[in-house]
C-alpha cells in the first residue's frame, strides 16, 4: 500500500461503517473508477481493485508488484521478479521502472489473441472483459470442478476459433508459453495445485467481477506459490492440450462406441 492512498482508503472504509481496527480494511473491493487504468490480465485488475496494488493501476514499480502479488496471492518474491522481468517490456520508455496495467493492452507485445475473455483485437475491444467470449470459453468447463483437461480443451477452441475467423491472427511459441500459464493461473490462484483442478464458481465470479473470491470462502494460499509450482501446473496443462490420445484410450473408446451403437 502506498502511503498517499492510504489516508483516503481510510476514510473510505470509515464512509462504509467499516471500524478502523477491521484488518481487511485496505483491501476492500471497489471497482476502477474513472480515469484508473485496467487492462487485459483479470488478475492485476483484481490486485487493483482490492488495493494489493495501487487502485488507479498506474505505475506498478517492482516493489509494487512483488508486495502485491505476495500480500494477495502469496506469491514467492522470486517468481514476482520474474514475472515483472517479462512485464516491463510493456513500458516503451527506456530503462523503465513501472508499467500501467494499460500499457499490457498492446497487441501482440504481451496481449496475445484467443484470450479465454477478452476478444482479439482484431474484432474489437482486447483488454475489457467480454461476456459472450467467456461463454465461449466455459462451454468446455463441463462440471462444478475445471480440470487440465477441459481447461485445455478451452484454450485449443478459443485458439481454433481465432485461427478459423480472425484473418490476422497470431500465436507463436512463445505466445504458447504465455498462454499455458495464464490458463492455468486460476488454479494457482484458487484450485488444487498438485490434482491441477479448480471449482468453477470460484473462477467464474474472479473472470465475471474482477475480484477474489473471498466471499464464495476462498482463502489466500498458506503454501507459498514458487516458479516450481507453476512448473509443474504448467506441464500437466501442456500434455491436456495435445489432441492425442495413447492406444489404450482409443481401443476404449472403440470399445465404448460398439458396445453403445453396435453392440
Ligand atoms: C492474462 C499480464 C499476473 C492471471 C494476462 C495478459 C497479460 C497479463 C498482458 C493478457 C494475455 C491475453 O491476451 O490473454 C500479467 C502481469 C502479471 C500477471 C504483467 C504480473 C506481473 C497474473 C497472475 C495471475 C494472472 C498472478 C493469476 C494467478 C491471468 C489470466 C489471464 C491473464 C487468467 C488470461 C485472461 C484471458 O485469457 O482472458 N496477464 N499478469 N496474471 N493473466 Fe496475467
Ligand atoms: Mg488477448
């Protein structure tokens, strides 16, 4: 928390009835108010709006971005560093300190096409959350709980939906990597790391209001969330992403279809 806001967060929390000695006073969720910058990540929209990082999603330095992913998510300092690395670019200015959650909306620089919510820029609109590209995504979400499989079945469509309709579309190797982790990231944030599973409800409120599900009874993570965690979240995804199958499932799968159609 930067001490210039914390003096109106305060009040703020006082104009609510909220008590001054109410620990999550100064995460409390509010959304962007106008002229405050968001941008295509629902995650440091979500920091923003709960004031892990600075509201108005202007200036994110270094220190901002590990605090706030640390007091938010309990993310390793490590990993943060990493991550704000590969984020900085998003500044054009040399040498820069600090990003704004805007300046990710640049196409193709870190915003990439076939967003699980967000449309291509190429139809409009790549940073604000769409609704009907959402339902797109959480067709392929069958159950209350999301598994690697579906949630890369998820990813592959929105990818084979761009790739069929959007003539400019665009998804290197690297983008891959990007991809596969933002795909997994609401089961860092709110699933079970090792089975690579997260309960629906709980991503759908974060994608749909911008905010921790803490009122759903989501908890921060006691487990600190480290680049070998990711590691392996990660993999699990990229194998549920191939649209293989070994020979064991597809002689099951034969079996199944003459037992039901033929048998
Ligand atoms: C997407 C940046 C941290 C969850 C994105 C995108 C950017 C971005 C540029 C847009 C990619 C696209 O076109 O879809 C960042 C930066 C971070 C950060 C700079 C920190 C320094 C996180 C964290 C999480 C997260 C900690 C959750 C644990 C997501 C998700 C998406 C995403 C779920 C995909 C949105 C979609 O496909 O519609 N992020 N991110 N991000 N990010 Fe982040
Ligand atoms: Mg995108």
């Amino acid at each position: 928390m930067q001490f210039p806001l914390l003096l109106p967060t305060l009040l703020f929390g006082q104009v609510l009835g909220q008590t001054l000695d109410d620990p999550d006073r100064d995460h409390a969720w509010a959304p962007a108010g106008p002229g405050d910058f968001r941008g295509p990540c629902p995650m440091m929209n979500t920091l923003a709006n709960h004031g892990f990082i600075q509201r108005d999603g202007a200036n994110i330095t270094r220190e901002n971005a590990v605090n706030g992913l640390r007091e938010g998510l309990n993310f390793n300092p490590d990993l943060s560093n990493i991550m704000f690395d590969q984020a900085i670019i998003a500044n054009p200015e040399p040498n820069a300190t600090y990003f704004t959650l805007d300046q990710l909306n640049v196409h193709n620089l870190l915003e990439h096409d076939a967003s699980l919510s967000r449309s291509d820029a190429y139809f409009g609109n790549n940073h604000v959350f769409n609704q009907t590209v959402f339902d797109e995504t959480k067709k392929w979400w069958q159950g209350p709980i999301i598994n690697a499989n579906m949630l890369a079945n998820s990813k592959v469509a929105r990818q084979l939906s761009s790739k069929a309709f959007n003539p400019t579309y665009v998804f290197t190797q690297l983008t891959e990597e990007f991809s596969l982790g933002e795909v997994v990231a609401p089961v860092i944030a709110f699933g079970d790391i090792e089975a690579v599973t997260v309960n629906r409800t709980l991503v759908e409120y974060f994608f749909e209001n911008e905010r921790l599900p803490t009122v759903l009874g989501w908890k921060k993570r006691e487990d600190v969330i480290s680049l070998s965690t990711i590691f392996h979240a990660t993999s699990v995804l990229r194998n549920a992403t191939s649209l293989f199958t070994d020979s064991k499932a597809v002689l099951s799968k034969r079996k199944l279809s003459r037992n039901s159609h033929f048998g």
